[in-house]
C-alpha cells in the first residue's frame, strides 16, 4: 500500500497502534524471577515537543554529547515509547546477565551514575504518569 492511500489520520493512528502493540509486549514479556518492575507510557504530540526539548535542555545544561541530535529525532517522531522500571530491587541471583558478576557491582555502578539519560527519562516518566513535575536530584 502507498502513503498516497493513507491519510494523515491514518498514519497518526496505526502509530498509535504500533506503540501500543510495542507497549503490550514489554508488559507481558517474561520477566526476571517473576518480578514485574516495567512501566510503559506512549506518548504523542505535544509530549513529544516536550521530550525533545527537555532532551536538548539536559544536554546543554550537563554538557552531555548528541542530546541535541537526539532531541531533533524525537521532535520529528510522531511517537514515543517510554520503558521503565519502578521500585526494582536487585534479585541477587548473580546471573550475570546484566554484564557482571555479581548484582552489587551493578548496584554500586548504578548509584554512581544517578545522572544520566535514564535516570532523566524515568524522572520525566513519572511525571507524565503522576501529572506533576518532579525536582531532578544534584
């Protein structure tokens, strides 16, 4: 099928659709011990706009590298696909999944890097879930 069949109305809502089938699958995959820790929002419009921006923001203000490329790709998305995690707490099986050997040394590496880009879009996260704005710490 061409663009030319679809109307501007129509591509809004099958990515509409898509995210959301996106969303589905990240809450039903299986997931660690049988512990379920994800949050999943999709947003459109005007939250995008204000993800881009904030993107460019926080990397003029914290000196961080491409935000401002990556801000310009996600102001020019129709959606978004926001993933998280909410009240994790280390299963402290040891897998080594993650990287290392042992689930303290990804706890101590996690807690030294409290700022970054996750920590941004899971603080944004909350907001848009919450419909407040939260204080960034540091």
């Amino acid at each position: 099928m061409s663009n030319k069949n679809l109307s501007e109305f129509d591509i809004q809502e099958a990515i509409k659709d898509v995210a959301n089938l996106m969303g589905v699958a990240a809450r039903t995959a299986p997931k660690s011990a049988g512990n379920d820790f994800v949050v999943v929002k999709a947003i459109y419009g005007e939250d995008v706009t204000r993800l881009a921006k904030e993107m460019v923001r926080y990397g003029e203000e914290m000196g961080k590298k491409n935000f401002d490329r990556d801000g310009a790709n996600v102001k020019n998305s129709l959606a978004v696909l926001l993933i998280g995690i909410k009240d994790a707490a280390s299963l402290g099986l040891n897998c080594g999944a993650c990287g290392y050997d042992q689930c303290a040394d990804r706890n101590s590496l996690l807690e030294a890097n409290l700022m970054d880009l996750n920590v941004l879009l899971e603080f944004w996260i909350w907001e848009l879930l919450l419909g407040q704005r939260l204080k960034l710490p540091g």
